[in-house]
C-alpha cells in the first residue's frame, strides 16, 4: 500500500485542518480512524491533542481508532496507553500475521511471537480493545501447520477483543512472489486454506470474548461468531465447506 509513499509527520495543524473540514462536509460521524498505516508512532501529546479535537467537534463520534505497529504499542508505557484511551482512543488495529517465530523472521515482521503478545496484552490491560489480524496461507505448504498451531496460541495467550483472518494474495514485484515463480514457495489451495484454517479455530482457547471474523474480500469462506461460545459451530461450518467446495467463494471475486 505504500510503496510510493514516503513516512513522514505531518504537522499536527494540516490534520486538525482535516478534521475541520470533515466537520462541515459531514453532518453525523459515528466513527472516526487515525490514519495512515502507522498513527501510534506519534507522541502522546500530539495524539491526544487530536482526540481532545475530535472530542470537543463529534459529540456524537462513538468511536475512535487507530492503526498499531506491536513495536510501537511496546514503546509506549502503560500509564500513556491508558492516557490515550482516558482521551477516547477506543481500538487499536495490529497485523500480526502468523504466531510462528521461524514465518514472522521470513516475512521481515521485526518482532517475535512473544513480542506480539506482549503487545496485544498491553492493549488490552490499557482498556484499548486489540484488534489483530492473521493471514491464511502465509506459511505455504511447508510451514500450514506451523503457522496454524502457533498462531492459535498467540491467539489465545494475546485474549485479544477481536481476530480477523486474510488470506495471502501475493503482488508482483514482491520476494515472495519470486519466491513462488522460482518453486521455493508453494501456495496452498483454497482447500488447504479450509484444512489450515480448522487447524486454527482448534488451537484457540480462550476463557473472554474474542469476536472472530473471517469475512475479508480475499478469504474463500466468510466466517463470523464469537469464542470461545461458537467455537463448535465455526468447526462444523469449516468441515461442511471441506465436503461441499461450492460453498467456497469464486477466484473471480476474490479481487482487492
């Protein structure tokens, strides 16, 4: 997504200037997102200044989030975490990717597992509802088991508020793609995908909400409930999609 960006910090007065203008072009906001795809590298009295804006401007704004790198939720200390969501910060958005150490060191992640999970905990202990993300596929066929196992784990050492799985669509120009053009990485198939993902929702564990999606444009099987309670049924729905493949969703419209 931002190859053909450059990272930088916009003064914080272009950004209330956006708010502004957001504020006379829209009536009724319920939501608003603190973008782009790294927000919490700010300082905590640049977001909090934001927040107090947003609270003082969208009296009716019922919530505010935020993308999360896990190395920037660890930078930050628990009493500026709980600042942020005393100022409304309400969720935080983190890709976690895989639970497997050995898939997050090939894929350039820059944390371990346990880092992760650190991270995700922290989130959670703050009051800010962690919102991560896995992607299906990611350990190709060597690595399925691996990747399903252990991110089954993290999931449910992390007791996040909200999981959501992807599935991996690779880009041309990437290493992995190279990857796959030269054999040394193998996609799974969309029934591989169902066989991984099974093995997932089994190795979740958890003893606290945690509302799971698997509803992204690129996932074959739409999938929604909460764990620990429909742990069963998302299993039961996932072995039906393995015996009926026409429940799966057509490469065509897979698209991003």
């Amino acid at each position: 997504m931002f190859k053909d960006k450059e990272f930088r910090i916009r003064p914080i007065e272009e950004v209330l200037e956006d708010l502004k203008v957001a504020r006379v072009q829209h009536k009724f906001v319920e939501k608003i997102f603190l973008a782009d795809g790294d927000a919490l590298v700010l300082k905590n009295d640049y977001l909090i200044r934001l927040l107090n804006y947003i609270e003082s401007n969208f009296p009716e704004c019922k919530s505010i989030g935020i993308y999360a790198s896990p190395q920037d939720v660890l930078r930050k200390t628990p009493e500026e975490l709980k600042d942020l969501k005393n100022a409304g910060l309400k969720i935080a958005y983190m890709g976690v990717e895989s639970g497997s150490d050995f898939i997050l060191k090939e894929i350039k992640k820059g944390v371990t597992s346990a880092e992760m999970v650190m991270a995700g905990k922290k989130l959670e202990e703050s009051g800010i509802k962690a919102s991560v993300t896995f992607i299906s596929g990611i350990g190709g066929r060597e690595h399925w088991k691996e990747h399903a196992m252990e991110s089954g784990r993290v999931i449910s050492e992390m007791k996040p508020s909200y999981v959501g799985l992807l599935t991996l669509m690779v880009e041309r120009g990437t290493p992995l793609y190279d990857d796959i053009k030269s054999g040394t990485f193998k996609l799974l198939s969309a029934e591989e995908l169902l066989k991984e993902t099974f093995e997932l929702v089994s190795n979740i564990n958890l003893d606290k909400k945690c509302v799971f999606r698997s509803n992204h444009a690129s996932n074959y099987l739409s999938l929604a409930g909460d764990l620990p309670d429909d742990k069963n049924n998302l299993l039961d729905k996932i072995k039906m999609a393995m015996e009926n493949t026409g429940m799966l969703k057509d490469e065509r419209f897979r698209a991003l």
